[in-house]
C-alpha cells in the first residue's frame, strides 16, 4: 500500500482554534499539546473522543430547541465509561452557544448530520456537524460545518472542545442560499494509525449554472493543523457526470478506505462515496430517467473516478423514475487484515417492485483493486429469508449500516415507512447475516418498537430506523436504530451479542428537552 506523499503536510496553515466547555470562548493556548497528544495516542478506538479509552457516541437533535430558538438544534455526546459499552457514560450538550463561531438561532438545524472519527490524527476522535439551516453572513440556508475537537485531561471527563467553522469559502466554494452545506457530513482514514483523514461535506441544494439543486461536495484533507487542501467536486467538473435539476449529489456520504488505481499503482485510500439520489441517468429513457439516482466514487491523490447506476454493468435492475439510488450509503470491512473484503452497501428506497411504488430494495457492493466497486447481489423484502413482504410505500433501504460479523457482514436496512401490523409508517429494521460473496443471506431478525428492549411500543408515524449507525468499539461493535418521531426521539441499540439498550431523552442522563432526538448517528453512519 502506497504511502501518503510528504507534499499533503506540505505548507499547512493553522487554524483559528478556541477553547470552549459549553460556555464563553477563549483562545486557545498556542503551541503542542504532547501531554494530550499522548493520551489520545494511548486509545485504541476511533470512537473515543476524551481520550479515556473508552468508546463515545454522538446523537443529533437537530429540531431541539435552545435559548427559546426553535429548531436551532444540539448534539448529545454519551460518552463510554469502565463498563466498556459505548455510550454509557456521562453525557454532554453541544448547541451552537458551546462552538465556535456561530450563534443560536432558530431553524439552523445544528446536529442534521453528525459524523465521528479521528481526523486529526492525534488518536482521538472528533465531531463533525452539519448545519445546513444556518442563514450565513445573510444567506438564508447557505449552511455551515462545525470540526470538533476536544483536548483530555487526563480526568475522563470532556475536556476542552476546539472548534473550526467551516462555510463554503473555506471549503473551496462560495457562500449562497440555499446551498445547504451541511446536509451529509463524513469523515474517513486507512485506518488506525493513520496521520491524515479525507473530510466531506454535501451541499446538495447547490445551484450550478441553471441547474437548480444540483449539488456539490466540499472534500479536503484534515490533519493536526486543521483542514487543508479543500476543493468543490462536481458531476462534470473533475467526476463523471452531468449537473442537472434536482440531482443533489451529496445527500449521501461516506469516507472509506477502498481500492483506487491511477493506471501505474494500486493502492488502499480514503474514498469519497457520493450519492445523487434525484440524478437523472443516462438509458434509463425519457419518462423514466428523473430521479434514478447515482453513486460516485472518488480519491484526493490519484485520478481514479468510478460512477454506478442501475443501469452500470452487472448491477442489478434497471433505472426508473423515482428509484433514488444512492439514497443511502454504508461502508463495511471483514477481518484485520489491512487488505482484505470491504463492502459498500447502497440504498434504493424509491424503487418500484412490479406494481407495488417505492417499496425500496439494497444493493450490495464488493471493493475490488483496479476495478473498484463491483456489484454481488440486490435484496429487497421479497428476498428469501427478509421478513414481510414489499409493500407500496415501505421505503426499505431509506437507511442501511454494515457491521462485521465474523467472516460475513451484518447487512443493516430499515423500512422506516414499514406499516406494522394496522399502524401506518411505523417502521421496521431488519438485520441479515451475508456471506462474503453476497450470495447467501442467513439469521435474519427483525425489529419493530413492538420487540424487546426497545424503549417505545409501535406508534403510527414514528418511522422506526429513520437512522441507523454501526459502531465498532474496543469491547463490542452495535448497531443503532433511531425513532426520532416517537415522541421527543429515542435511539434502540443491539450488540453482535443480541443484546439491547436505549437511550431516551429524560432517561439516564439524556436531556428531557428534546425535538427529535435521533434524527442523526455518530458512527459508521448513513444519511438521509
């Protein structure tokens, strides 16, 4: 595997860094932190924020109100303690009053989209959050991006947060309405040990020429110095592609570290995984193209450019009207090995099966050197051994995750508009066991708030499995399954051992004043 070129830490400019512990800002002090660095180091778990070694999750709230600001949005951190489960510690509100650069405000939607891992490099993890309803420096819903991270102190406790605001024109872009910057956040590396990490962040209301809502994606690298190197990607500008209406390329995103060539080397980096649910797709016909949907895939060092749509070779299906491919994205990696299988799995929760409108299906994808991704198998509720059958409406694979299950993959997808039983859009997640090819899916089970340990009972409208974040920590990996319709939201975990917990506003530490808690994941997580 290629090492990354001495010329991406090359001129790093540092950025303005503040210290905050949910109160006023004060700069930061200047200079190393070896103390903190070390403790951060001494982790072994992309998930540990405050460098105790123990793993942290992150849940978004974006419609909280704060201050009396409606929908000004808060992010929960539950932080992992000596029982070694993640989240199940102490818990910390971040708003915008306890980050830099930003005020409160009503409809900025703080914590739409959360992502966690270490982008700077230190061994510890940070936060990234979108706010894609931010009204920036007068442009309504132009949207910005919070990187946070936090200095230990050796305590366990949080420590302080250092924040960088991040807006389209540090991201290599402008700054316009309607943009929605924001929306989809990710954040990625090759993995443990790894100095440097690829960013992105999806601006899918972006208008390009006359092309409303086209959409675009800020990419950059981040290191211990901030974020560096950022540019604008686009369908025709540098990816394949055409920017059309209504595309919003980077709904979706993931950063993951796949398979990329550049026509003399062949080499493991962090990916950018984009997906254009509303992209009109060549071949699919004139009446039937709208709204099919593309993923693009695409590294910041070689040239490597990969676009897959249901009319790409071997993919499974056609592309229709509607069908919102790439709707959803997660990335997933069996065994140890540095080089061993990975998969993308895709969501396609607007497709239409026969007759029945947007009963939704998945498609799985295995990353092969030289040749990207490649597709092994398409599953919808009508697959053998998945539970219920499709119907009209379901949108089954509106959300997916992937987590390791020995030599096969835990295949994660919810049906959030899933009618249980009499009641309407209830939801319903079901977790399936895949062999490493794809072909064999074995111990299925299914969940709805009518299963054990979750902490509501089925309610019309709670769209059960909205979200869905796979965690892997130190002592156990989880799958978390978001309700944040049942009332103030709550999120249901089960471990690879089956077992089950929840987090609840007003319970255990969470706060009670909630909008819809759950409505984003930290982790290996999807995105609306």
């Amino acid at each position: 595997m290629r090492a990354h070129p001495p010329t991406r830490r090359a001129g790093l400019v540092a950025a303005v860094a503040v210290t905050a512990v949910l109160g006023p800002l004060v700069p930061a002090a200047a200079g190393p932190l070896p103390a903190a660095i070390n403790l951060c180091r001494a982790t072994s778990s992309d998930l540990d924020l405050n460098g105790d070694g123990y793993d942290d999750a992150v849940v978004g709230d974006p419609y909280a109100t704060v201050a009396g600001a409606r929908e000004a949005g808060a992010v929960v951190v539950l932080y992992g303690d000596a029982d070694r489960r993640i989240g199940e510690g102490r818990r910390l509100v971040l708003t915008q009053a306890s980050v830099p650069g930003s005020n409160v405000e009503a409809g900025d939607r703080f914590g739409w989209s959360v992502a966690l891992d270490d982008a700077t490099g230190d061994g510890c993890a940070d936060l990234l959050v979108g706010s894609p309803g931010e009204d920036w420096r007068g442009d309504v819903d132009a949207g910005i991006v919070h990187l946070i991270s936090f200095t230990p102190d050796g305590s366990g406790g949080p420590g302080a947060a250092h924040g960088d605001l991040l807006d389209q024109a540090r991201l290599g872009g402008s700054v316009e309405a309607g943009d929605q910057l924001g929306w989809a956040v990710a954040i990625g590396d090759t993995g443990p040990g790894s100095e440097e990490a690829t960013v992105a962040v999806g601006a899918p209301g972006e208008d390009l020429g006359n092309a409303a809502d086209a959409g675009v994606v800020h990419a950059a690298f981040a290191a211990e110095f901030g974020v560096v190197q950022p540019n604008q990607w686009r369908q025709g500008g540098g990816l394949p592609g055409v920017p059309e209406d209504g595309d919003r390329f980077g709904s979706s995103l993931v950063v993951a570290p796949l398979w990329v060539s550049d026509g003399t080397d062949t080499a493991i980096e962090p990916t950018v995984v984009a997906g254009a649910p509303g992209d009109r797709v060549p071949g699919a016909g004139a009446t039937a193209a709208d709204g099919a949907g593309s993923v693009t895939t695409w590294d910041l060092v070689t040239s490597f450019r990969q676009q897959v749509t249901q009319e790409s070779p071997g993919v499974p299906g056609r592309a229709e009207a509607g069908d919102a491919f790439g709707g959803s994205l997660a990335f997933g990696k069996t065994g140890m090995d540095e080089q061993g299988p990975r998969d993308v799995v895709v969501g396609v929760p607007g497709e239409d099966l026969g007759r029945i409108r947007d009963a939704g299906s998945v498609t799985l994808f295995g990353d092969h050197p030289g040749d990207g991704l490649r597709a092994e198998q398409a599953f919808d509720q009508g697959s053998a051994t998945f539970a219920g059958s499709p119907e009209e409406g379901d949108r089954f694979g509106a959300a997916v995750a992937l987590r390791p299950r020995g030599s096969a993959l835990a295949l994660v997808v919810s049906a959030p508009w899933e009618d249980v039983g009499s009641v309407a859009d209830a939801g319903l997640v079901q977790v399936a066991s895949v062999s490493r090819d794809g072909r064999d899916v074995v111990g299925v089970r299914a969940y709805s708030e009518n299963s054990s340990g979750t902490p509501g009972a089925v309610t019309r409208g709670s769209r059960f499995g909205l979200a869905l974040a796979a965690m892997s920590g130190t002592a156990e990996s989880v799958v978390a399954v978001s309700s944040p319709h049942q009332g103030a939201g709550s999120v249901f975990v089960v471990d690879s051992d089956d077992g089950t917990r929840s987090w609840v506003p007003g319970r255990g530490g969470v706060p009670a004043s909630s909008g819809r808690f759950g409505w984003s994941l930290g982790g290996l997580q999807t995105q609306r």
